[in-house]
DNA sequence: GCTTTACCTCAAGCTAGCTTGAGGTTTTAT
DNA sequence: ATAAAACCTCAAGCTAGCTTGAGGTAAAGC
C-alpha cells in the first residue's frame, strides 16, 4: 500500500480509535476519505490531525455537531492549520470556561444549601435560573405553593 | 381527596416535572407511592422533598443510579433529613469539586496547546492521562508513532 | 493458491433519562 | 348522568456517540 495513504485500520491505530468511529465520523461528515480500487477507504495523513482535534474539542465538551461546524467555516473545509485550531480552541476554551463558571456557582450555591436543607423549590438558590448553561434539562418550572 | 395524599399530578406540578418523570422515577426505584382504591398513585408530601433532592442532585452532575444508592443507605430508605440531606449533599459536592479541578486542569492545558497547535498523541498535553474523571470515553491509546 | 486478516455496507443495539402514544379506566366537573 | 380531564400500563421512540453483528469482498502473508 502506497505509504502516503492510509487504511482506515491504520488510523484508527495512531489516532487510537475504532474503525467503527472513523466510519461514524465520515457519516457525519467530519472527516472524509477517498477510495481504493477495491472500495476501501485510503486517508492522507492530515486526518489524523482532524481526528486529534475532534478528540480535543470533545474533551472540552464541544459537540460532534459543533465541531462539523467549526470544521464547515475553515476555507475550503480544510483540516485547521495552527492558526484555525488557535482560533477555534479559543472559541472553545471560552465554553470551558462557562461550563467552569457555571459549576462553581452551583458548587456556591450548594454550599448554602447544605447548610439551610430547606431545599425549597420556591426560594432555595439551587433551582435558581442560569441554568441555561446546564447541558441541557430545563429545569423546574415554578408553580403553586411549595411546602416540600 | 384526601388532602393528605397528593396525586401524581398534583406532585408533577409542584416540582415541575412531567408526570411521565415520575412514574419513571418510581420504575428506577427512586420514590414510592401507594395506591388507592382505583389503582391510581397517592402520595405523600413527602416525595417532594425527595424529587427535591433528586433535582439538586441532578444539577450536581449525580446520575439517578447513584442518587438511588444514595437513598439506599439511608435508614429505612426514608426520605433525606437535614442531616441526611447535609451529608449526601457534601459528598456531593466532592465530586462536583473534582469536576471543577478536572476542567481547570484541561483548561490550563489548552492554554499551552493553544499556543503549541502541535495535537500530537503522543506529546501534547491535551491527551495526558487523569482522564478517568471525564464523563466516559476512554480517551486515545498511545499506539505506534505519531507525526500528525 | 490458500488462509487469514482487513475491509465493506447497512441495520440494529446500547446508555441515560426521559417522552410519546395507544388503548383503556377512574375521577371530577357540570 | 354525562363528558372532560386525569389516570393507568406497556411498548416504543428520542438524542448523542458510538458499537456490534450479519453477510460479503479485498488484500496480505506464507
């Protein structure tokens, strides 16, 4: 095989990923593939940065669906160069920070309520808004009295 | 009605949470009702406190299984009291408080690798382990060389 | 040449945490 | 008394991000 492509086996190797999400990813169009003679899926070697940035923008808790978007604003959809991955690493580091953000004023907040247990849905701080930010679940609603 | 005795309804409403919720909630074990004579569910004030807790604890990051566990090792798996309540909530907490570390610590490394750009498997410190406190995912096996 | 390994597609399954719908009963309101 | 609203059960559907399996082809090793 032509050392300049690269069999699906072999990235899901180095990019220590399953063949099976290496498909799934092209389904979503994240990454994409040219084909051999025999219809087998032949990489060049960018894919591997593209896997690398998909595994580091997951970790910051940035969607599949997120990321083929950011993918979809590089010219060309083109694989980020360094300058693309620090503008959009940037992006998502802001995310991290919110998400950061968001826990420690849960974690606050919690720590009122651990003391005062009154946990009501009315007036306790733990139900309070901003919970936009929470992954997604909308939250109680407010309505009636409230004894609990 | 037996003022005393709430309907499914009538709990969903005061907790702001769908009716389906809490007869799923029943099915996983995480509260409890009785039945009266037309086989419809009664509860006591009781479970709203509970859902409560359930809430909360959710907001925390706690999945229902573990919140079931939770309940389990209370005496008589009765509802959490404020003492009760005090000591699940700061374990609780705890983890919250790792989460909160763990998204720091990544945070501060893609700082550096926004710098870097370099995403390599093997070298980048985006990929380093402690990753067992991430959701799920594995994370990426260090396989083979790696020129990305 | 033969066997094993890798690959292909497509459909279905998995987890969590619910929601929706069908088909039927009970309670409540008028 | 009747109609509407609330309730019941059970099964299936939904989202995200994959994995697994079936049935078949291609490539690689000896």
């Amino acid at each position: 095989m032509d050392h300049h492509e690269l069999s699906v086996g072999a990235v899901a190797k180095r990019c220590g990923v399953k063949v099976s999400t290496l498909h799934y990813y092209e389904n979503k169009g994240l990454i994409h593939s040219l084909r051999n003679a025999g219809n087998q899926r032949r990489y060049r070697k960018e894919v591997l940065r593209r896997v690398a940035v998909i595994k580091a923008a997951q970790k910051v808790g940035v969607t599949l669906e997120e990321i083929r978007q950011a993918f979809a604003t590089l010219p060309d959809n083109r694989t980020p160069t360094l300058e693309d991955w620090q503008h959009l690493s940037s992006l998502w580091q802001e995310n991290l920070n919110e998400r950061i953000a968001y826990l420690e004023r849960l974690r606050d907040r919690l720590t009122g309520c651990i003391g005062c247990g009154c946990l009501s849905m009315k007036n306790c701080p733990m139900y309070n808004e901003d919970d936009r930010l929470a992954q997604k679940g909308d939250g109680p609603v407010l309505l009636d009295h409230d004894d609990a």
